[in-house]
C-alpha cells in the first residue's frame, strides 16, 4: 500500500478521482499553471475520445470539449506511473496517475508527449520509477528511519541526494506518516539558495525517496571540530547567509524549530561561508497556539522547554547560539547528558569566559545576546539581526540596510531594554575595568536547593521528546 493513499483520499474529501471544482480554480490555473495538452481517455464502451487537461502546482483539471475546466481532482499526493501496451500492432504509452483503488489513465500522442507530462508531473505528484531513473553511487548518511545516499540521475548524471525513509519503521511509529508527509509538504513551499531543496519524490513497495540538492563539504559540525571555531569575518558571512535563509522561511509562515550544526550543510570542503540549512522534518507552519515541545538539546528556545506558544523566534534563538559556538568553538549549554544540556538550556545562562572570548569584538557578542536572549519578545527577528551593525560593518556595507520583503513590523535598532541589553552593558564595564568576561546568574545555595527539582524536569522534558520521536 502507498503511503500517501489515505492521505489523498483524505484530502481530495471523496472515493471517487474527480471532484467539483472550488472557487480558486480560475486563479489557481492563472497563477500556478505547469503544464496543459491534449490527452486521450478510454470509455467504459471501448470508443476514445480527447480531453484537454491542465495540471497546476497541486491539482489536475479535466477540461470538457469548450476548454473550460468541469472537474478537478488535487494530485499532490497521488502517485503516477508511465505504462506501454501492445494491442496487436498498435502501440499505446501514457501515464497512470492514482493509488490501487482509485486512479485513471490517459493515453498520449508520441513519447515526447509523455516526457513532457512526466517531468512536469514530478514536480508536484508521488513518482515510482525510482530504479529506473537514479543509480545509487554510495551511502553518506544513516539515521533511525532513514538512509541518505548520494546518487546520479541517469538521463542528465547530475548528482543529487536521496533521503531513503523505511516505510516499515514509519507505520510503526505514532507520527511517522505524518512527519514524512509534513516534511514533503513544507520542502514543496521553499524555493531559496540558502535552504535545501527538494527536486522529486519516489515511493516503492519498501522505501519513500526525497530528492534534494547533494552538497560536498559535510556538515557544521564536523567543520567547526575540523577548525575549532570561525573568523569574525567568515562568522559574519556564516550568519548572514543563515539569518536570510531564515527571513525567507519565516516570509513563507515556516518554523524550522530543529536549527543546529548537523542540519547546516556545506557546500565545498574548502569554503566555510557558504551552506544550505537541512533537514525540515520537525519544520511547521507557524501559529499562534503552536506549543509542541521539539528540537535539540542545547538549542531549543526556552520558551519551548517552558511550554509557552512560540513562533519564528525560536529558530532565532537557536541561530544565537550557533553563532555563539562558530565565535568561540564551544557550545553555551553544555552537560555530560542530555538531562544536564536541557537544564542549562532552559535557564538559559550564557557565559562569555575570557580565554575564548577577550579577544571578540563586543558588536559580534551584542548579536550573541540579542539573539538568544530568554524573552521572545526582545528577541530580534532575522530581519533585524540583518541590520545589526556587526553584520553591516563585517561586510564593509557602513549605513546600508539589506532590502527584503517585510513580514511585519520591524524596529531596525537594537532594543535597548531586556535581559540581553542589562547583560552587555555588565560586560562593557568588566572589559573597561579589566575584569574577567564571566557573567550569568551565579548559583548561590537556592539554586543547589532546587537541583533535584530541575533534574526531575529536565528527564520530564527529554522524556517528552523521545515520545514525540524528537531528537
């Protein structure tokens, strides 16, 4: 069984291929149209007879003899498949489009007809020709659920990789079809150099395949243990790329909510500027009531951990703390467990001490803290980080402000209020004084009170997240 097939009978609201067409079908086909021709369909009688389709970023429409569309039916989850038949000697091709219960067949000119359909269908429906069209070169990846390979497109041998998901282990799993169909959802809507992007989808008897850019140079994480931490210069570089990245997914209503080295892939291994952020399968349409625990330890915005709504803000607090560790080579929340990791996290401390940090500019570490800072409401938006002076400076832009488009509204200057502002003037005055660059709430004997306290939340919170199938 596919699958995508409950899914598509779910969302097409029928048992039959073909709906009633609905209010945004002109606009649909004006804005989002691929692909239109001529087809050929067979009658339950035997006669043929030839219908125009048109097929959009999500539905197909079956147009009668006037060119108007009469029925739609919505695809992206459907699969297709190309076939030939032989009735004696004659020789029909086209293309089958459906899952076992519920599909139909159109019949085709010539193979260029069909070749034309087919590209422009894998660009929005469930393909199933996988062995066929790719060859498997080597294996680069391997997690709980699913392998990543790296492999060549036979027609044109460009290289890309594919994410080899075990249906097998997915049923098994509570929301494993649902991720799966979440993580394809959100990677159809990206379209942005600095995101990865998804190219098809494949599904076999055993397998889903998602094809997505293949990039050379590993990722974050085995760059900064390979370098031990980054240049200002390349750090400024590093995070613009990240934070327009960002402002382009939080444009689309995009959470990614798991941002962390492992999911930043480079792009060579000799260039340490330029990457594609990874791995959307904790990625979510953002909304107002959006409280589901989920993310990294050491990443994750405190107010996840603490069970408050959250929005876009939560990926800036993780981007703050990858920018912390590009600076210093070192993570700001570090445990010998996951229990450990999570309490500092949530508390949400950050130190800045001396043998890692005297020789930082005081710019990069005011971006640190205004993007990690604990209140999301002070917390600047990927938008505002962008205008930051250490940014603008780092890339000799003085006085210049990056145009993008607005996702609301956006105070440009650094807010002058918050945990993050009271914490960088206390370090200004230490480095005027000559003092050591420590600072944080320091544990007095409360705090070593309530220790049993928070380790029983922390394996409270770490619990939650190995339920919700979360790293």
């Amino acid at each position: 069984m596919s699958l995508f097939e409950s899914f598509d009978c779910e969302v097409n609201n029928a048992l039959s291929f073909w709906g009633d067409l609905e209010s945004y079908t002109l606009s649909d086909i004006l804005e989002n149209k691929l692909y239109s021709s001529q087809v050929k369909i067979q009658k339950s009688s035997g006669d043929w007879k030839s219908r125009s389709l048109i097929l959009t970023t999500t539905c197909l429409y079956y147009c009668g003899n006037d060119m108007n569309p009469k029925k739609k039916a919505i695809v992206k989850w459907k699969k297709v498949e190309a076939f030939q038949e032989q009735s004696g000697s004659d020789e029909r091709f086209g293309f089958k489009i459906g899952h076992e219960t519920i599909y139909k067949e159109f019949y085709l000119e010539n193979t260029d007809l069909l070749e034309d359909w087919l590209n422009e269908l894998s660009k929005v429906v469930i393909m199933s020709d996988f062995e066929d069209e790719f060859a498997v070169i080597k294996e680069v990846g391997k997690g709980n659920y699913a392998n990543v390979y790296l492999v060549k497109e036979l027609a044109t041998s460009n290289q890309f990789a594919v994410k080899a998901i075990s249906k097998e282990i997915v049923y098994k799993s509570s929301r494993g079809v649902a991720a799966v169909i979440n993580e394809i959802e959100i990677m159809k809507k990206l379209s942005h150099p600095s995101l990865l992007k998804l190219h098809k989808v494949y599904e076999n008897t055993e397998n889903v395949f998602i094809i997505v850019d293949y990039v050379e140079g590993g990722d974050l994480f085995r760059r900064i243990l390979k370098k031990g931490k980054f240049t200002e210069a390349s750090a400024a570089k590093f995070m613009k790329t990240m934070l327009q990245g960002l402002h382009y997914l939080h444009s689309q209503k995009i959470v990614h909510r798991d941002l962390k080295p492992e999911n930043l892939l480079m792009i060579s291994q000799d260039n340490d500027e330029d990457f594609k952020i990874g791995d959307f399968g904790l990625a979510c349409i953002c909304t107002e009531s959006q409280t589901l625990r989920c993310g990294s330890p050491g990443y994750i915005a405190p107010e996840i951990l603490s069970k408050k709504p959250y929005s876009f803000k939560a990926d800036i607090f993780s981007a703050g703390v990858i920018l912390y560790i590009l600076l210093s080579g070192r993570a700001p929340f570090y445990g010998k467990t996951s229990n450990e990791i999570l309490i500092k996290n949530q508390e949400c401390r950050i130190y800045f001490h001396e043998k890692d940090w005297n020789d930082i500019s005081n710019d990069s570490i005011d971006l640190v803290l205004k993007l990690t800072d604990p209140d999301p409401d002070i917390r600047l938006t990927a938008e505002e980080a962008l205008q930051h002076k250490w940014i603008i400076s780092m890339h000799n832009e003085p006085g210049k402000k990056l145009q993008l488009p607005s996702i609301g509204k956006i105070a440009f200057e650094s807010p002058e209020q918050g945990f993050s502002c009271s914490l960088m003037q206390r370090l200004n005055e230490k480095r005027n004084l000559g003092i050591q660059i420590i600072y944080g709430t320091v544990d007095n004997e409360e705090s070593k009170n309530e220790n049993a306290t928070r380790n029983i939340k922390a394996t409270g919170i770490l619990k939650k997240l190995r339920e919700d199938e979360l790293k």
